[in-house]
C-alpha cells in the first residue's frame, strides 16, 4: 500500500501536552487496587496514563478503512506516517480535529501489518465519549487525525530471549492488545517456518476470552484460523456470560458459556515459564490476578491493564 503523500509531508511532531490512552501497570498491592477503585470521578484519558511511556512523536494519519467489527465496534483501518512504529499490545493517543478530549485506543493489528502495508487497525466500541463517539457517528474514508504510541504493555522478544508461555485473558474490548500479541505470535511462527525455526524461541501462547454473547467476540474467526494454522503453539477459548441463543456449530468448539474459571486457568499456569497477559474491565482484572497469584504465578509475570 503506498501511504498518502499528506502523511509525509506532514510536521513529525507537534508540541502538546503529554498524553496516552489507558491505564497499565504491574500489579499493584492491595491498597493502591482499592484507590483506583473507589475514585468516583472517572478520569480522562491523558490522567489515567500520564505516568506511562509514550513516544515522543506526533504523527499525522488518514482513515483508509471503516467496516462493523459487531453491531458496537467500528474497525477503522488507518495509513500512517512511514517513521511510525509500535509494539503489539501498545494503543495510541488519538487527536481528533476539532474534538477536544483525546482518545486512548489499543491497536488491534499487528506490527508485522504496518510493515507490510503501511496501516494499523483500531477496534472502538461505542459510547459518548467524545472521540469514540466521532469514530462511529462522523468518521468517514478520508479523515485525518493524528496519533502518539504509548503504553508499558507489550510483547516485543528477541531471537535470543528464551521461549516463554503465553497466557492471554481479555474482557469485552480489552480484547484488543491480546489480539494484537497474538497477531504478532502468528507472524513470529510464519518468520520461524521460513528460516527453519533458526530465528525465534517460541513456546505455546493461549487466548480466554469473555464477552457477553458471540455477537460480541471480535476477530472470532482470525482467531479460530490462527489457532487452526498453528495447533501446537496457539490454542484459545472462548466465554460468553449473557448468551441467549444457541451457539453456532461452527463455534462450538470454542465456546464456554459463564466465566473464566479457575479450573481453565490452572491448566495453562506453569510458574516457571508462563507470562500471563490481562486486559478488560477492572473487576474482572482484579479478580484473574488474585486467582493466578493463588496458582502460585509470581506477580512480576502478570502484567495488566485496565480499560474504563
């Protein structure tokens, strides 16, 4: 894909105040859970994440893609400027002319895909904050925005880190930046099949997922294909707490109706090689974390983040 001209022309950078997208962290004690918690004021973007990494750059962007991901999401499809650059799991600052508030958004694409086409893709449910709200009620092909990479949740080896497993558990649209590491797996194992397994150490990676019903599982079928093209490195299940309807037939297999249990998260825990991977809604976080402290995982292999 050949990136607009607008978007190299464009100014590298711009000086703003500092920004991001959503809040990350390793876990936290007790105490500072219960802080972020009990805070009745729903913080914005920019203060949720202002003790978090982030590049320096600003960098301008066209929309070049829109489809309904579900019947809340839009997934746009966005050309970005050739010096950006991420790594799976991070999100971006989204600054939207004329709309005050900056988004915070998780790429749901793989570095591998900007690479190779020179777009990212963004996964953004509805509600009426202000940039998801412009997203699905006044984006068009065509709009330009800009966009800032932060985040200190990634998954970036190198050929020389020894394997580890992989343990990923999304919530509703925290499904995002796991989809973007399992992405990023996937394009590892191609990179692997073509040199002869002489660039990466590789280990297993496993995706639970929950989300109220079907309808409401993104990227599905991609991920069913992955696990499908590669069964001796990744595997997934899915979980649906609200679902009303019969599962189809194609799906079964990977369907749990309720939620995570224990009993699935102690199958995929092995203290000594598995790196857990968390993002969704606070409780949810909360109540996955203390479970797999429990299994005996060290705190300093779960990394998490929240989405409000």
């Amino acid at each position: 894909m050949r990136v607009p001209c607008i978007l190299v022309s464009a100014a590298r950078s711009f000086s703003l105040p500092c920004p991001a997208g959503l809040l990350r962290s390793r876990l936290l004690g007790a105490s500072s859970i219960k802080r972020n918690m009990s805070s009745k004021r729903q913080m914005d973007h920019l203060e949720r994440t202002a003790s978090n990494s982030r590049q320096n750059a600003l960098y301008p962007a066209e929309v070049c893609g829109i489809i309904n991901e579900s019947e809340t999401v839009k997934r746009l499809r966005i050309a970005v400027h050739p010096d950006f650059s991420f790594k799976a799991g991070q999100w971006v600052d989204f600054f939207i002319p004329g709309v005050e508030k900056v988004g915070g958004f998780s790429m749901c694409s793989s570095p591998g895909l900007l690479q190779r086409e020179g777009v990212i893709e963004l996964a953004v449910k509805y509600t009426k904050h202000p940039p998801a709200h412009w997203i699905h009620t006044m984006c068009t092909l065509g709009s330009r925005v800009a966009m800032r990479v932060g985040g200190d949740f990634f998954f970036n080896p190198s050929p020389s880190d020894p394997s580890v497993d992989l343990l990923l558990v999304a919530g509703g649209v925290g499904i995002n930046p796991l989809y973007s590491i399992l992405l990023h797996m996937t394009d590892l194992l191609h990179l692997n099949h073509a040199s002869g397994g002489r660039d990466y150490s590789i280990g297993s990676t496993h995706l639970c997922y929950s989300a109220k019903n079907t309808q409401e599982l993104l990227f599905k079928s991609s991920i069913m294909e992955a696990c499908q093209e590669f069964p001796d490195k990744l595997s997934c299940d899915f979980y649906v707490t609200q679902q009303s309807t019969d599962v189809d037939p194609h799906l079964q297999p990977f369907v749990n109706r309720g939620r995570i249990t224990e009993a699935e998260l102690r199958t995929r825990v092995d203290p000594q090689r598995t790196l857990c991977y968390l993002c969704g809604p606070p409780p949810m976080i909360e109540a996955i974390s203390k479970t797999l402290m429990d299994l005996g995982l060290p705190k300093d292999r779960i990394i998490f983040e929240k989405w409000w």
